[in-house]
C-alpha cells in the first residue's frame, strides 16, 4: 500500500499557483527625466461578487507616483479613461464579474523635475465595494538627467538649367534630442566647377569651395533648414556631389552615423540640371 500510495503521490498533478489579483510588468525600470515607460497591469477578480466600478490602482514609495511621473495614457478602459485620485493613478474598467480579468498598458513619463533616486511601484485592484491587497512591484530607478542632443543632418538639392545653370542646396538640421543644442555648425562642400552665388543661414568661405551654415539654437525635436546656390554656367556638364558634415554642436552628440549627407546632381548642358 505504501509503494501504491507513493505512485500515486508522483502521477499526481503540482497544484497551481492561485491568480494573484494584481500583476505587473514594468519596461524599462531605470529612466531619465523626460522618458516614458510602460507599467502592463493585469486586475483579477477572485471573489465570488461583481466588484462594481473596478479599477488599476499604481502608487510608489516612499516616493508618491504622482510626484515624479505624469500619465500619457492607458489602454482598454471605459470613457472615464485613467486618473489621479490622491496619490495614486487609476484605470478603470467598469464592474468586473466574479473570475473576470482586465489588463491596461500604462504609458508614463517621467516628470522634468524629478531628482535621481528610487521608488518601488506598488499596485492594487479596486472598486467601489471591494478593495484587494497592495502588491510590491519592481524598483523604479530615475537617473540623472541626459545631457546630450543628437543632430542629424540632411542635404536636398534642386537644379535649374539656363544660360547660367544653378543648383539650390537645402540642409536641414534636426535636432533629436533629448536635450536643447547650441552653437550648431554644419560645413558643406560643394563640387569643383561650380561658384557660390548665394546662401540663407549659409556663409561662403573665401578661396574655397566650403560653405559655414550656422544654427544658434535647436529645442529637442525642432528643425533649421539653411540654403545655398552654387551657378555652374552653360558650360556645366557632368556628376556633381555636394557634401554636408556637422562640425559642432554643444552638448555632445552621442550619434556620429547621422551628422553627414550627400546629394548628387547632374548637367547634360548648363540648361539642363536634375537632382
């Protein structure tokens, strides 16, 4: 008997983990003022009752959530969509049934203004007749504030044929962020044969075939679009690529793969140019 009971004991199935009533999934957990991360939260209803007005409740300690990030959204909830109550933030879901689950993906950004530090995000289920436990989450780390700007350049350029074909070069300078750029320099150069005729934001460099197109100040996610044309006369015929590289920029730029472009052009004869 004891040999059969054993048996029995090792067919048996493991029993399964009970379905916790709030879960959690948090990507990324270290962040930097001004970056979002989502929260994925998972509400499970293991009463036997209608939890009515049921809601996804996040805090954070000892740091209070709403002190260090804003709510961009969250998905699958009613029209009353998510909200502050206090110092937590909460979807909500309507009345959710006995054995019922809902799940919503908090997109939050981290506030300007929070210092570097840790938190633990909590989370619970809520509603109007029935409040379920606090869970720990992960630990939140918020680190220095990123202090560089990726400019990225890039070069267009339009022909015009004539008695003295002439090609316009367009640069725009984007700045991607995350931070605000200064001193911004991009140094273009354009094909021999060809003579600087004029420029916007662009200034030709004496005895040479460069070009300084300076930008004061780009704010994270803004745009400049220096110009400048070169003539080639009628006599112009050939391939003719221009060149367009940053040169400085303050803070520094983490990205050197964007800082250049090129852009070629073509003359059959000066009085007919394409780009």
């Amino acid at each position: 008997m004891a040999a059969l009971a054993t048996a029995f004991l090792a067919l048996a199935p493991a029993a399964q983990a009970d379905t916790p009533t709030s879960s959690v999934g948090v990507s990324p957990t270290t962040v930097v003022p001004g970056q979002t991360f989502t929260v994925t939260q998972t509400i499970h209803n293991d009463r036997d009752f209608t939890v009515t007005f049921a809601k996804a409740a996040i805090y954070g300690t000892p740091t209070a959530i709403t002190d260090v990030v804003d709510v961009v959204s969250c998905t699958n909830t009613t029209a009353v969509g998510c909200f502050q109550a206090g110092s937590s933030y909460r979807a909500a879901f309507g009345d959710l049934e006995a054995g019922g689950t809902k799940t919503t993906v908090w997109t939050l950004r981290v506030k300007d203004t929070a210092a570097p530090g840790q938190f633990t995000l909590q989370h619970q289920f809520v509603g109007d007749n029935y409040s379920f436990e606090t869970f720990d989450g992960p630990v939140i780390t918020i680190g220095s504030p990123v202090t560089n700007a990726d400019v990225k350049v890039a070069l267009g350029a339009t022909g015009h044929g004539g008695l003295n074909a002439r090609i316009d070069y367009a640069l725009t300078v984007t700045n991607i962020g995350p931070s605000a750029a200064t001193g911004i320099r991009v140094v273009a150069t354009f094909p021999a044969g060809l003579s600087f005729a004029s420029g916007s934001g662009c200034a030709h460099v004496s005895g040479t075939r460069t070009v300084n197109c300076d930008v004061a100040s780009l704010a994270s996610g803004a745009s400049a679009t220096p110009k400048f044309s070169v003539n080639g006369g009628l006599l112009a015929v050939g391939s003719y690529t221009a060149t367009a590289r940053r040169t400085a920029s303050s803070p520094s730029d983490p990205n050197p793969a964007n800082d250049s472009a090129s852009k070629t052009c073509a003359a059959l004869t000066g009085l007919i140019v394409t780009c």
